[in-house]
C-alpha cells in the first residue's frame, strides 16, 4: 500500500513541475514527465502484484 502512495505522489509531483511557474523550480520542469512516468508504473507494478498475492 506505501508503496501505491508513493507512486500517487510522484505523479502529483510531476503534474506539479508541468504547472508551476515557481522560480526555485524552473531548473527541474523539464523532468516532470519523468516523475509521471515513474509514479504511474510504481502504481501499475503494485497493483499487479497484490493481485498476484491475492491482496486485491
């Protein structure tokens, strides 16, 4: 389950870099689609695997 957070989170934080127009971030949104990438397959493995337990 942490781990599905952690990948909700990542995807927020990517969705964040794309809109922020913040000055402290303007180094860093080019890798937003990084983020996004990496946060939904961390959620798509884990939901793939607890249905593999049996947990879903």
């Amino acid at each position: 389950m942490f781990q599905l957070f952690l990948g909700f989170l990542l995807f927020i934080f990517g969705i964040f870099l794309k809109l922020t127009k913040e000055q402290g971030f303007a180094k860093s949104t080019r890798f937003w689609w990084m983020f996004v990438l990496i946060g939904i397959l961390s959620m798509v493995a884990q939901i793939f695997i607890m249905k593999q337990k049996g947990e879903l």
